[in-house]
C-alpha cells in the first residue's frame, strides 16, 4: 500500500517521536504535497 510505505518513511526519516508528534497540519500538509496533484489543488483554490 502507497500510503503505508510513505508513512513508513516519514517514520524512518524523522524518527518515530516527530513523526508521531507532528500536528495534524503539518502532517495535512506533508500528505497533501505527496498524494494530491498539484492541477487538481490548483482548480480546487480557483473555485473558491
């Protein structure tokens, strides 16, 4: 699963206090950069 494996190494990256620790903005934010096309954020923020 993509999801998992990237969480994975969010964990393994920021060491598993941080990573568990980060606020849900943060963490919003890191999943939207990875999972989100960037055209579909675009018209998202056009519509409104």
């Amino acid at each position: 699963n993509k999801a998992l494996t990237w969480w994975n190494t969010q964990v393994q990256a920021r060491g598993h206090e941080a990573a568990i620790g980060m606020s849900w903005a943060d963490f919003k934010a890191l999943l939207v950069e990875e999972f989100y096309p960037s055209n579909e954020m675009e018209k998202l923020e056009s519509d409104f």
